[in-house]
C-alpha cells in the first residue's frame, strides 16, 4: 500500500499575490524606496496640492503587487485600494470610487493601484494618453483637494515610458521617472520561499517534502525573480511529491531517556512533540557546522529521515526506573502499576501505533522523590546499555508486542543492529527499529544528540541504499 507522508490537504505554495493567504499578506517584507516615494509624495502634496502618478516597472514575479498592494500595511496613514477595469475606462467610474474612498478614509493619503491592466485590453497603445488626459483635469477639477496617488503596474518598459511620456503636459503630477521594483535580494529568497511555505501548510517545511535550502539557493540562481523561483520550487514540489513516500515497513525511532527536566528540553528541541516526536529537521540542520553543511550528503540523509519516519523520543527515567531494576536478573515480573505507567509515555504511543488517537499532553517533569530515585538509578546504568534495552525489550513483551533485542537486519545493501526490534502486524509500519541511547546526564548535549542523529541516519541511509557503504 502507498501511503502519502502527510494526508492534510494538498499542498500549496503561492507564487502571486492575490494567491497568498490573506492574514500572510500582512507579513510582506516593505520596499523602503516605494515607501519613500509615498512619503515624499505626501509631503508635496499638502504643500502644493494636486494628485500625484507613479509608474511602476518590474518582471513578473518581482514582487509589484505585493509592494504596492502593501503600503497601508506600513504606512497606517495610507489607504490602498485597487481599480477596477470599468473605473480605468471610464471617467465617472473612476470619480466614483475615489468620492467612496475619500468619504471612508477622510484622514488618509489614498492609493489607487492599476495592476498591469493594459495586458488584458486591445489597443494599449492609446491607454496611455487617454488615462493621463482623465488625470489631468481631475487633478485641475474633482480630486483637487484630494491628496491621492496613482500607481500603475507594469511588465513593460516600453509601456512604463509610454505613461511617462503622456505626462508631458502636465509634468507637476509625475512622481518618478522609470522607477523599477526588483523585489527582495536572492540572499533572502530562501527564506521568504520557506516562510511562505511554512505559513500555508500547517507550518510543515519544505524539508518535509525533500526540498533543502541548498536546492532553494540553486533554483535562486538560475531565475531572475521571486515568483519564478516560487514557481520552480512548485514544480520541483509536482515532480517529487509522488515519489517521497513513505513506502519502508520500518519505523527508526531513537529513544533517550533523560534524568532531569534540562536534559527532556535539550533532546525535545530536536523532533516535533505534537507530530509525534519526528525528527525536527530544520533544528537538527541549524546545529551543524560549516563543514557538515559542505560535506554530509543532506539530500540523502533528509530522503532517509523521510522514508523511515524518523522519531527523537525523550523518556523520563522515572518511568523506567522500576521497570528495569535488577538488569542481570533475566526472569523477573513487573507490577501494573509501573506497565500502566510505561504505556502512558509519549514513547509508548508512539511505539505502539496510537499517537494518532491520543491526545497531546505536553510531558511536565516535577521535582520529586521518585524522580531523584530515578536519577541515582540511571548513573549505574548508562554503562550496561545492552541489558537495560534488553529489559525494556521484555517489557514490550509484557505490553503483547513481538519484540527481542540486539536484533540484526540486514537489506541488499548494508546491515543495521536494532537495540530494540518492535514487530507490529496489520500497521504501515510493521517493524520498529529503535536505537538507545542511554547516555549519561552529563552527555546529553545539543553538540551529543546532533551527532547521534547523524550517525542514526547515515546508518540506515546505507540500510537502505540511498548511501553507499565506505
């Protein structure tokens, strides 16, 4: 059976910008020189009255219509608001809207935007003149006491001149000359691509689809603007979201218990505790250093943390202390009490196929006698790792799984050794391989937990082909 990595609903990333979700748009970075013009046009406004006409020119996907659309939002004292093709055509229409929008925002600066309607209509070139002509009497008659500026939006130089140029009687209301919008410098294109993402998906990354930052900087570098590296990373998006699936009948979880609040933060900032414990990718990358970002085969090992479904679960000793007392001693029995509180832990539901049903409680470590108990415990344990996954393996068997220890898998490519070897039957993982790591309190360090993930999925990238063994 092919089951997709996340059954929400489709993705999106939108490349324009009536696409984007409304309460994102807010979010738009400002261009400071757009923004300057308006407050110089303000300024000569109120001094010398009259309207004002900008001209605006950039390639599709440089970012016109955000930039433009956008000016209220950092400048309160502004009202923007977009043309309709009738109020372009016709001269009453256009006075309508603009007496409505007056009596509405009687303290603001208005801004009409025309967005590259001359696209859309046959005869362009007489756009020109006959627009300015409408502007010119107004600017003498209906809007002179109306401090309101015009901005036009375009594709084409040649028509950006030849708004320009229908000025030529009426200079006064000319903002700027051949003022061009590049949008945001490529530096800054990944991540605004992945915070636009992010925001329309539920906040999953790009990662999560096997799109890197890396893959965003190539794209960057063969594209001119924004959108079309929006548009880019959309197809790259349709070509591979068939083939990111989560086909493997193993599940790879490493588990780490940890002794102390301090030690369940640092392990918890590397995976997604609501998501069930998977691996946080972008945290996990943001502890690398340079070399690791040059050298480590990412793509590979972001395909790896894909297809295993790949899980960083925190356990609090206290929860195993009881459990795994006496490692040497192979028969022994467990009291309910401390199995029903073994299968309340967040790693048991996940272990155990039930996160979906169970509702997320965020773990609270307390300050506690049994918890110190579980403390002293585990510093005589961190040194017989073998019998304590061999311990928490019979303890699985006690919850009704199939489960052994030390348990050798081996693929066409390489071999793995599971710590801990889960069998679940009738699920779309069917085997759990779990790595313990039962490291002392002392070792449980951001640099530590960065370099057991690495190792984890360089591991089972080679189990599974992606990586070659060295």
């Amino acid at each position: 059976m092919q089951l997709s990595l996340f059954d929400e609903k489709e993705i999106r990333l939108p490349s324009r910008y009536e696409d984007l979700d409304e309460s994102y748009k807010g979010r738009l970075s400002p261009n400071e020189k757009l923004l300057s013009l308006i407050n110089r046009a303000q300024k000569s406004m109120q001094i010398n009255g009259g309207i004002r006409f900008l001209p605006i020119y950039g390639e599709s996907g440089a970012g016109k219509s955000c930039a433009a659309r956008e000016i209220s939002t950092h400048i309160p004292s502004v009202r923007t608001f977009v043309l309709e093709r009738k109020e372009i055509e016709s001269k009453d229409e256009l006075i309508n809207r603009v007496v409505y929008e007056r009596e509405r925002n009687e303290s603001k600066i208005l801004v009409a935007v025309i967005d590259q309607y001359e696209e859309n209509v046959a005869d362009r070139e007489k756009i020109p003149t006959k627009f300015i002509e409408y502007l010119s009497l107004l600017d003498r008659g209906d809007f002179r006491y109306i401090p309101i500026v015009f901005i036009w939006l375009t594709t084409s130089k040649e028509f950006q001149s030849m708004l320009q140029n229908a000025t030529s009687r009426n200079r006064r209301i000319l903002l700027e000359e051949n003022f061009t919008i590049v949008g945001p410098l490529k530096d800054e294109w990944p991540r605004i691509i992945e915070e636009t993402f992010s925001f329309h998906n539920n906040e999953k990354t790009l990662a999560d689809f096997g799109v890197l930052k890396e893959d965003l900087v190539d794209i960057g570098r063969d594209t001119n603007t924004i959108g079309a590296a929006i548009e880019s990373v959309g197809s790259v998006l349709s070509e591979n979201i068939d083939n990111i699936q989560n086909l493997s009948e193993y599940q790879v979880i490493i588990m780490w218990p940890v002794a102390d609040s301090l030690r369940n933060q640092r392990v918890m900032q590397f995976s997604k505790a609501r998501e069930g414990y998977k691996l946080n990718w972008d945290f996990w990358y943001s502890q690398l250093n340079e070399e690791d970002r040059s050298q480590l085969p990412l793509k590979e090992l972001n395909r790896t943390r894909l297809y295993f479904d790949f899980r960083v679960i925190p356990v609090r000793v206290a929860d195993l202390h009881r459990l795994c007392i006496n490692l040497d001693i192979e028969e022994i029995s467990f009291g309910k009490t401390y199995i029903d509180r073994f299968k309340n832990t967040h790693f048991y539901h996940v272990v155990s196929g039930g996160w979906d049903t169970y509702e997320y409680n965020p773990v609270k470590e307390r300050e506690s006698k049994r918890s110190k108990d579980a403390e002293a415990w585990y510093d005589t344990v961190t040194e017989k790792s073998i019998r304590l996954g061999q311990r928490i393996s019979k303890v699985f068997k006690e919850c009704g799984f199939d489960s052994s220890y030390e348990e050798s898998i081996s693929s066409k490519y390489s071999r793995v050794r599971a710590d801990i070897f889960i069998r679940r039957p009738g699920t779309t993982k069917s085997q759990v391989i779990i790595e313990l790591k039962a490291y002392s309190s002392e070792n449980t360090m951001p640099s530590t937990i960065k370099d057991a993930i690495k190792v984890t999925l360089r591991r089972h990238a080679q189990f599974a082909g992606f990586l070659q063994r060295q």
